[in-house]
C-alpha cells in the first residue's frame, strides 16, 4: 500500500521548476524504505497500536520532515528507524538492508541536549569515531573538520554548558555527521529553541544539508518549520498512527525568510492544517472538559 498522494489545486500544484526537481529526485537510489511496518505496545487493558501499516521511501539526499497531531506515533517511528525500537510488524530497509538494532550508518539528533557535559565540544565530536576504531589523530580532525562546517571551530575546547541552545544543537549535529551516516534522524531538534534561534538553525541545517551527501528524516510538530525545510512532509494521523497523506511542497530551493510568506506556504499549511487537527465537533483525545466558573459572572472577556 502506498501512502497517499497530494494533488490539490491551487497553489498546492507544483510549479514546472519544483515538478522537475521532484522527478530527478525520486530518480536517485532509494536510502530508506519501511513496508509495513507496525508497532503495538502492550498494556493492562490490552493491545494499543501505536503505528499502522506504515509504508514509504525516502530518496538520496531528500529531506523529509514527518508531522502529526499528539499521540500519532512520530517519536515511535524515528526510534524504530534508528533501530532504538523494533516494529511488532514489517520492515525497515535502509540501502536494501534490514535495520535490526542501532547502527552508524544513521545519525540521531535528540530534542534534548544529549551531549556529554564532562566532554568538550571537540571531544563529544570525537567520541563516534573513537569507538568506531578510528585513532585519536584520525578522530580529532575529521572532528575539527565537522566542528568548522557547523561554524563551531572557535568552541572546539570548552565545555557543553558553556554553550547556548542553539550552539550545543550544532555540534550535537557535528556529532552525528561525524560518523558519516546514510541518513540523519532527527527528532524535534529544534524544539526547546527560541524562535529567532530556532528559524537560524533552519537555515543552517539546510545549508549543511545542501553541501554534504546525506538525507534527512525530520521529526516536527511545527507546520511552519515543515514546510520550509521538507521535499516532502509526511502526514500521520492518531489512534492509530497510519499515514494521512504525503504531501509535495511547491517551493522551490534554495529557501529564505521571504518564502514564510508566500502564497504558497500558505496554501500548503492551511493543508496540513486540515489534515491534522480534528473537526470541532470531535473532543480532542477522547477529552472532554467540564469547566467551573471561579469569577464573579459580571466579569466577562467574551
């Protein structure tokens, strides 16, 4: 079963230059495929199925970002991709091969700031290749090397809590890049970053992204940041977690702040939008609220 596929007029319709970009892309050799694959989790009152039936390819040097309402399993597939969990169901194929546990040929970039505060910057960039075998000298300049692509190299010997936010993001990124991964998994990196650090680290990542040989699986709850970033944007759905739609962006690269305002971001995001959240009349997670009035009834803000 393939994931649906977005063809609504309007703005949505990509525009001959992306259209072309989108046809060479889906040209080059698939990096990740999942067939479906299925995660149930076991609990007291039975079976809960996390994720179902997810199926789709992710191409060299894509960038796909996976979005979805609370609850839809988007944590859950990025830990499986990564090999952090395993499916109840399916498979997950990266470059034709099973992913059964995790492995250096996948990147992982957490929300929170997993770096190791005992470390310097330099040395947390060295770690990967060290365990891989890689000799000291070998692992301190391809980690200088990193640490100068992600534009820390001045930072190379302090310490993790020396450093703001958006900084211990860069060289959790260097990190990860380090090892050489066929595809980058990153789980809301963004997440815990204020706004204006965060839309520079959007930036960032994209201009790293556009000058290295790698893929990327990015994990957003923020429309805005998805549509700016992605080739594609997949859609889950909750309970279960399934695949809502797989959404095409009609912007053409490279991207800047003057495209948040276009058209057809617009368009794009009223989309997604649509798709993720719920009708009105549905009560959002099985919740329904009973609020009690605690001020006097004259003093209303309607």
């Amino acid at each position: 079963m393939n994931p649906p596929s977005n063809a609504v007029p309007g703005y949505l319709d990509l525009s001959s230059s992306v259209r072309e970009r989108m046809t060479r892309l889906k040209e080059r050799d698939v990096v990740l495929e999942v067939r479906g694959m299925g995660k149930k989790f076991k609990t007291k009152d039975g079976d809960v199925v996390a994720l179902n039936e997810i199926n789709f390819k992710t191409h060299r040097r894509e960038f796909v970002c996976v979005i979805g309402p609370s609850g839809c399993g988007k944590s859950t597939l990025i830990r499986i991709l990564a090999g952090l969990e395993s499916a109840t169901s399916g498979e997950v194929l990266l470059d034709g091969k099973p992913v059964t546990g995790p492995g250096p040929e996948r990147g992982m970039v957490f929300q929170g700031y997993t770096l190791f505060p005992w470390l310097t910057v330099k040395k947390n960039v060295m770690f990967g290749p060290e365990m891989n075998g890689r000799g000291s000298f070998t692992a301190e300049r391809e980690a200088r090397q990193w640490l100068e692509i992600v534009g820390l190299e001045k930072f190379a010997d302090v310490y993790p809590q020396q450093l703001s936010g958006g900084m211990k993001q860069r060289v959790a990124i260097a990190r990860a890049l380090v090892n050489q991964p066929r595809i980058l998994l990153m789980d809301e990196p963004f997440g815990a970053l204020d706004a204006q650090t965060r839309l520079k680290m959007q930036t960032h990542l994209l201009e790293i992204w556009k000058n290295i040989d790698i893929t990327v699986l990015f994990i957003t709850h923020d429309l805005d940041e998805a549509i700016f970033l992605a080739d594609r944007i997949l859609v889950l759905k909750a309970n279960p977690g399934e695949i809502a739609e797989l959404i095409e962006v009609n912007l053409d690269r490279p991207r800047g702040i003057p495209d948040l305002s276009g058209a057809a971001f617009h368009a794009i995001k009223a989309r997604l939008t649509e798709l993720i959240h719920a009708p009105a009349s549905e009560p959002d997670d099985g919740i329904e609220l009973h609020p009690v009035r605690m001020i006097d009834v004259s003093d209303n803000v309607d």
